[in-house]
C-alpha cells in the first residue's frame, strides 16, 4: 500500500474509537493451523500464542522467527496473515470472543493511541531491556511511546529522502571544473563536455581532481544548491527536468515544514502540544510556493511510481523517495533499465535559515493487552526487533529501527540517519484528518495560492476538533 493511501486509511477511521470497540471480525488467514500446530488428536501442553500481521511480504521473516523462538523456548508461535481492512476492529473482535485472540501484532504507531485506549494495547515489559538508545534512535523509542509508556516495540521505519543520479551528478561537477580552469586561464568555460558520456581517461590530473571536489561538495545541502545545480548545469540529452516528486502525496512533501509545524509534541500523543500557525511554517510554505516556478508538475496527474519510473529512464536527476527505491534501483540496474550510478542523501533544509525534517512511520510490534500470555508474548516481541532485525531487510526489503543493522548496505544507512531525525506520524485521533486538510492546503500552495490564510484557517479548525473532541 502506498503510503498516501495508507495515511488516508488511518485519517477514515481515527475519529472511530466507537468503530474499534464494535466493529465485525476481518477475514483471517492462519499461515498455519492450529491444528496442525497442536495435533489432530489432541492439544500440546506447550505454550501457544499468536501473532497477526496484515503485510504478506512480512511471512518469511515472521514465520522464520516463529520456528526459531519456538524451538529456543520450547513453545508455539502462529503466524496469522489477515486483510488489512478493519485491522483493529478484527483483533478487537477476537479478542473479546477469547480463544485464537492475537497475542501479539503489527501495526503502525500511528494507530498505537486508538490500541492503547480500547485495551488491545498497554506498557510493555521490555522483555530483555532492548527499547534504549543504544539499540533504537530516538525517533524509534517515541514512535511507540504514549504518554511516557512504552506501547510498543519498534521493528521498521519508512521515511523519505533524496535521490539522485550520481552519473548526472559527475557529469555536472566536471562541467564545473572546467569552467573554473578555463576561467583561470582567461578562457571561455567549454561546459558539458562530459554529459555526451564521455570517459575520464582524457582527462588532466588537474581536472579529474577538482572535479572530484565539485562533486563532494555537490550533494544539495539546501533546496538553494539544488536550483543553483539547474542554473549552472547543461544537462545531458534525454533529461528533462533537474527535480521532480510526487507533491500530491504529503508524506513526500512534510519535509518542508516538518521541522516546524508542531502535531502532538515530541512523541505523537500530546493533544496540547500542538503549533500549526507559526512564522517558520509560513515561510517554510512560501519556499515550497516559490518551488513551483523552477520544478513545474501537476498535482492531479503525477504519481510516486511515475516519477520513480522517470528517475529509472534518466529524464531527471533529483528526486524524493521512499525506502522501497533501494531495491527497486538495485533491480533495475541487475536486468538493464537503470543504466547509472546512484546515491541517496538526506533531505536538504529548506534554506540556509529553515531546516528540513521527513515524516516517518514506524512498523510496532505490539502486545495485546487482553492476552494471557503477556510475558511470552513481550520475550516474543523483544526477540522479532532485536535478535532478527538482521534478517529483516533481506527478507522483506523493510528496514529495521534497529541500529548496528545493514551496514554495508549504504544507502540504507543514509535512510536510517534522516529516520533518527525524522518526525513521527503522530498517534492523535483527534487530528485524524490532519493529513487530508494538510494534503489540500499543500495543493492550493503549489498552484499559486496565499499561504498566511491557509495556515490560519488550518490552525483553527484543528484547534476546534480538539477542543470538541
């Protein structure tokens, strides 16, 4: 799923505790019956609990650590694939019915305050002391926290960061040594010699290594070095633009006014920590307005996989991405669609002046707080986000919140530096709808229209949904 879409799912049913509380079972898939688990002919006296999960790209990885934890402890763990629709609301059902009840599952931390207040969620026990700073950045730890709780056990993140063509990128930085030497010499700059492909053997020392320099110093470390790349940049044949992302979806365009605007305090979940309607924002805002000048795109036809498609076919050299493009690059370089080099940087601040913070979304492992195997299910949790994160990336392409994991793999750890900076989807069921007026009023931004009334406007109707709420 998207992570628009995903967001919006979460903003349909956040004013919902009701709908949680009430709602019918989901259809459920057991990856393995119990039946098959325990016997035909009668029940084991090992220890059962079950773990539910939504996402079948998650099954090797979990089964993997069922059977391991299984056989460490000398109990049963049973995967349980469900459909994602009405999530909570299934697990909710199973657990007032008793029986197969999840003792354990995965969600996203955005909907750990709606968990937590129908009673499918409570304070962990930290089974093996493993949620501390040493073993999670702290954008990790505050994901899973509600109201100084831990709620959950961080297993993977999503956020997003910038990506660009490292072939374009060396292309631009011998363009820029060249003029420089030529300049010195009083010469007229030859520019773009290098972007028809040609090779760095016939290059002098001199230039090889200034265009070295060029190209160290040329990752964008603000939206300003990105525009100042367009202007002095001829571009090779077949690109067609410097930057495109998808600006319909908000969570490739938060990190503009991430580090600003204010939902829920530090962890989510503070219903009067809340800071829409604040200069920075504002000026955040108009950078973001004035973006559309330079990096023209269409909010109601551009699409995340159509701009990573034009990314793979060359036409652009920065974009916005999520985790998922590392392999999706990787792939395309192994069958021939992608016939460059690429990196991935940290998002660039907004200005010399405004930074920058992405929005992220972490996969929590949580334990059911109408269980009956509380303890096994915290070691079982504790065991999936410490012990087999190793494994994670490799099975599911998700990349684990543990720290000390992937770390040949580099552009995962650039990822894993913007998510320990990263702003957390908030937990606030008050604000569910957050995301769908922040995806409006960043639409009316791009086409043209006054920031300062929007921010207003937004500003008071979030503040009447928590006051009435």
């Amino acid at each position: 799923m998207h992570l628009k879409n995903r967001i919006f799912m979460v903003a349909a049913v956040a004013l919902g505790l009701v709908a949680v509380l009430a709602g019918g079972a989901g259809q459920l898939r057991p990856l393995e019956s119990a039946e098959k688990r325990t016997g035909i002919f009668g029940h084991s006296d090992k220890e059962t609990i079950y773990f539910w999960y939504t996402d079948e790209t998650m099954t090797s990885f979990i089964n993997s650590a069922a059977v391991t934890f299984g056989e460490r402890e000398g109990v049963r763990v049973i995967p349980v694939l469900t459909y994602e629709g009405e999530y909570l609301e299934a697990i909710n059902q199973a657990s007032l019915q008793g029986g197969q009840m999840p003792d354990v599952y995965l969600i996203g931390n955005d909907s750990l305050e709606k968990a937590y207040l129908a009673g499918l969620a409570g304070e962990t026990q930290d089974a093996g002391a493993v949620c501390n700073t040493d073993n999670f950045p702290e954008a990790a730890l505050l994901a899973v926290r509600f109201h100084g709780k831990n709620a959950a056990y961080p297993l993977y993140f999503e956020t997003s960061a910038l990506i660009y063509n490292e072939s374009y990128l060396a292309d631009w930085a011998l363009q820029q040594a060249r003029r420089e030497l030529a300049a010195a010499d009083g010469d007229e700059a030859e520019g773009g010699a290098a972007g028809d492909g040609e090779s760095d053997s016939g290059l002098t020392e001199e230039e090889a290594a200034l265009a070295q320099q060029y190209l160290e110093n040329g990752i964008p470390a603000t939206v300003d070095d990105i525009l100042s790349i367009a202007d002095t940049f001829d571009v090779p044949e077949g690109v067609e633009g410097i930057m495109k992302w998808d600006v319909s979806d908000i969570f490739y365009n938060y990190w503009i006014v991430g580090r600003y605007l204010v939902v829920g305090g530090d962890a989510g979940d503070d219903a009067g920590a809340i800071d829409i309607d604040n200069p920075e924002t504002v000026q955040c805002l108009e950078v973001y307005k004035a973006l559309n000048q330079f990096f023209s795109m269409e909010t109601d036809t551009i699409t995340y996989d159509s701009v990573l498609q034009d990314f793979i076919d060359g036409k652009i050299v920065f974009t916005v991405a999520t985790t998922d493009v590392i392999r999706r690059l990787e792939e395309a370089k192994k069958d021939g669609s992608f016939a460059y080099e690429y990196g991935v940087a940290v998002m660039p601040d907004v200005s010399a002046e405004l930074e920058s913070a992405s929005l992220s979304v972490t996969g929590a492992v949580v334990v059911n707080g109408y269980s009956e195997h509380k303890e096994l299910a915290n070691g079982f949790a504790a065991y999936l986000v410490n012990d087999c994160a190793k494994d994670l990336y490799e099975k599911t392409g998700k990349l684990p919140a543990r720290n000390g994991t992937e770390e040949d793999n580099g552009p995962a750890q650039i990822f894993k530096l913007e998510y320990a900076d990263s702003v957390s989807l908030p937990k606030l069921m008050e604000t569910g709808n957050f995301w769908l007026q922040m995806e409006v009023l960043f639409a009316k931004v791009w086409n043209g229209a006054q920031v300062q009334p929007l921010v207003t406007e937004l500003a008071e109707q979030i503040a009447a949904q928590v006051a009435n709420l």
